[in-house]
C-alpha cells in the first residue's frame, strides 16, 4: 500500500524533470487507455491524475513523488490525440527523449486496452523500447470489461504475438481501475525493483549514470 503521494512537477523537456535521484517508474500507452485511471488507483487517490474521456488529456511530463522514495511518471499517450502534427511531433520527440536521456528511469510499464487485439501502434512502441535496451513491463487496462474468459485469451494471444520477435517476455499485469484489482502486483514489482536498487552499496547517481 502507498502511505503517500504527491504531485511534484509538470514538464515540457526532460532537461526539466526533478533533479532528485531517485528510482522513477514511467507509465504511458495509447490514448485513453486508462492511464490517469490506473494511477489514481495505484495511489488511492481519486483525483491525484486528472482522468478525461478526451483522448491527449496529459501533455506533458508529470512527475509524483510516491512515499517520499520513488517518482511515478506520467507519461502522454503515443498513440495521438486529434491536434496539430506539431505538437503529435512535439510529444513524440518529448517522450522518447524522456525515455533515452533520463538517468534514474528504472522501468517503462506500457498500458495495453485488454479489449483489443494487438495493435501496430503498441507493438512498435514495444519493439522500439527492446531496441533501445529500456526495461519495460505490459500493464493491461480495464480488465472488468470483457468476460474472465475472454481475458485470459486476449492476453495470451498478445504473448503469441510478442513471441514472433522476442525470445523472452516482458513482465505482464492484468489491471482494473473500477474493480480495484492488479494494482497490488503491480506495486509489489516496483517495490522489488527499488530493493534491488537499494541493495547495490552505490549512490543513486551511480547506479543510473551509464544506464544508456
């Protein structure tokens, strides 16, 4: 269970992210995949991500500071609202510079509708993140939707699909912000990952300093 969270920072570059070095964990998927949702369950907090039935509600780099010890990062949606191609550029280039340069990124966890087929859009996402060497976990959303039977055949079916250009799989999350369920695990992940950081007797600095 989180004891508390924290809204620290919005951010249009990475050059303008919180200088605290500290493990940081960043969530993103499509557009309206559930992401402020499942934050806001993570937390407990009704209200801590702001949710919207528009599609490119967050457009920027928003930075939580999760019990005082770890960054929760909220990241925009790559799959592209309806805007301008200068700000779908804008984000993009914003997201993956995110993702290359910063230092205390321990993990990606990209949101997946459990409703849908594989989509190309995940999927590139996904494959660009293996070839950039980023951990990333698959966290599928809205999982209360479609039958239990139904669920575990679409998440098979999506590690069928991974597994046509990946010898190992990612980690996988079933999720669901209404009924409350798969945060827990998800937590548990993120709590093992910081004691194996902490674990390692060096600074915080050096741990991340050569990750890319």
């Amino acid at each position: 269970m989180i004891r508390s969270a924290e809204f620290v920072k919005s951010s249009f570059k990475v050059e303008e992210c919180p200088e605290r070095m500290i493990p940081e964990y960043a969530f993103t998927g499509r557009s309206n995949v559930g992401k402020s949702s499942l934050i806001n369950h993570l937390t407990n907090k009704k209200k801590l991500a702001k949710t919207s039935g528009t599609p490119g509600k967050t457009q920027l780099i928003n930075h939580f500071v999760i019990d005082d010890s770890w960054f929760l990062v909220d990241l925009p949606g790559y799959g592209w609202a309806q805007t301008s191609k200068i700000n779908k550029a804008a984000w993009k280039k914003m997201i993956k510079d995110y993702l290359m340069i910063r230092q205390n990124l321990a993990a990606v966890f990209v949101l997946v509708d459990i409703r849908h087929e594989p989509q190309k859009v995940d999927l590139e996402f996904i494959q660009w993140l293996g070839e950039k060497g980023i951990p990333f976990s698959i966290i599928f959303t809205k999982a209360d939707k479609p039958r239990k039977s139904q669920i575990q055949s679409n998440v098979s079916n999506y590690k069928k699909t991974l597994q046509n250009t990946w010898e190992e799989l990612p980690p996988t999350f079933v999720t669901s912000s209404v009924k409350k369920t798969g945060g827990e695990e998800v937590l548990d992940f993120i709590r093992r990952i910081n004691a194996s950081l902490a674990q390692q007797d060096i600074s915080a600095h050096s741990k991340f300093k050569d990750r890319f």
